[in-house]
C-alpha cells in the first residue's frame, strides 16, 4: 500500500516538471516540493537533476529507468505471493483431504 502513496508523490513531482517543460538542462526550473523526501529520493536516483544554481530539471532516461526497476520489483513481489498462495491453498486441499 505504501508503494502506491509514494508511486502518487512521484508522480505530482514529475508531472510538475512535464507541465512546465523542464525536461532539459536549458529549460530547468526552480522548484520548492510539497514532499521533500520525495524529491530527494529522485535527486538520489538521478531523475531529477540540479544545474548547481538552485535549478533542477526532469532526467526522462533515468525515469524510464526507474520505473522499469519498480515494475520489475513489483512484479517479483507479485510472483512471490502468488507462489506462496499457491502453496497455502495445496497445504489446504491435502489438509482437507486427510
């Protein structure tokens, strides 16, 4: 449940940045986040970039990096839990049939 608040954050920060075009150094922007701990996580991630002088613009190849590791994580967990649903339900069923 977590992972989709933060998938929401992460969106209104990178929708901020499509909305006004800085998607390049050139057009980078100052930008004072709503959700600091947000914004620094995708600094860290390199998704958004600071010109040095208190500007920052949208990485678009590292976003598409990112969400391609959080749709692969995502679907590991998935895969996990349907494997250990799968065993919970056998477990049951040879229960039951005892």
């Amino acid at each position: 449940m977590l992972g989709l608040f933060r998938g929401a954050r992460r969106r209104r920060i990178v929708n901020d940045f499509v909305a006004v075009g800085a998607t390049r150094a050139r057009s980078a922007i100052p930008y004072d986040p709503l959700d600091a701990a947000t914004f620094r996580r995708l600094r860290g991630y390199g998704v958004i970039v600071d010109d040095g002088h208190g500007r920052y613009h949208l990485d678009a190849t590292r976003l598409g990096l990112l969400r391609g590791a959080v749709r692969r994580r995502a679907a590991a967990v998935a895969g996990a839990t349907g494997l250990l649903a799968s065993a919970a339900a056998a477990m049951t069923v040879f229960a039951l049939a005892e």
